[in-house]
C-alpha cells in the first residue's frame, strides 16, 4: 500500500527557516564605535523627487545601531503623528516636518542642521 503523504513537490528550499512573519531578519554589524550624538553632523532635508510627488523629510548622517535608529525613528513618528522607514542608513518621515524633527534630535543631544532650501 503507497502512502499518501508522501512530498510530491514543494517550492521550499532545505534550510531556509523563514520566521513565522515570512520575511528573514537581516543581520547587521556596527562599523565600530560610534560618534556621541553631540559629535554627528546630522542634516534634515526635504525631497520631493522619485516620490510620485510626495514631500519626505529625510534625516541622514546618524551613526547609530540598528536598535537605535530605530528607537529615534519611534520617537519622531510619535512626536509628528506620521508614518517613516529606514532606508539606506536614512530616516525617512513621510510629510514636511523638518522643524519638529530638528527639535527632537536637539532633546536627544544631536546637532542637526537644516539642509537644502
């Protein structure tokens, strides 16, 4: 007698082991010791272009952790009542909201500067 549970095809490979939400976390390694936020240049621009006319405001040239980048971007979306992402090493805060942008990494000891016009 066959047994019918046997594995006629599968589209899975051995060993993938994705998590139970599909996707695979990315490993990622800090490039050594960071700077003190005080240390950073960190610039606040807003863009426009590529973004099917939306207006982001991008924060870029923050040296931190993953787990820290991703703890100021909480912040942020919470203190702006929107939505963001990180993106190359970018915050990306969807809206025009340099000004209380600038004021939160000021409470978290950055010194950001407003970039572009």
């Amino acid at each position: 007698m066959a047994d019918d549970r046997r594995l006629v095809y599968s589209t899975a490979v051995p060993g993938m082991g994705l998590k139970k939400s599909g996707r695979k976390k990315m490993i990622t390694k800090a490039a050594g010791p960071t700077l003190s936020p005080a240390q950073q240049t960190v610039r606040i621009r807003r863009e426009t272009k590529g973004r099917g006319g939306k207006t982001v405001t991008v924060v870029a040239g923050i040296q931190a952790s993953p787990e820290q980048m991703r703890a100021i971007l909480k912040e942020i979306k919470a203190r702006v009542g929107g939505g963001g992402a990180i993106k190359d090493g970018e915050l990306v805060i969807q809206g025009d909201h340099r000004q209380a942008v600038l004021e939160s990494l000021e409470k978290k000891g950055f010194s950001p500067k407003l970039a572009g016009g």
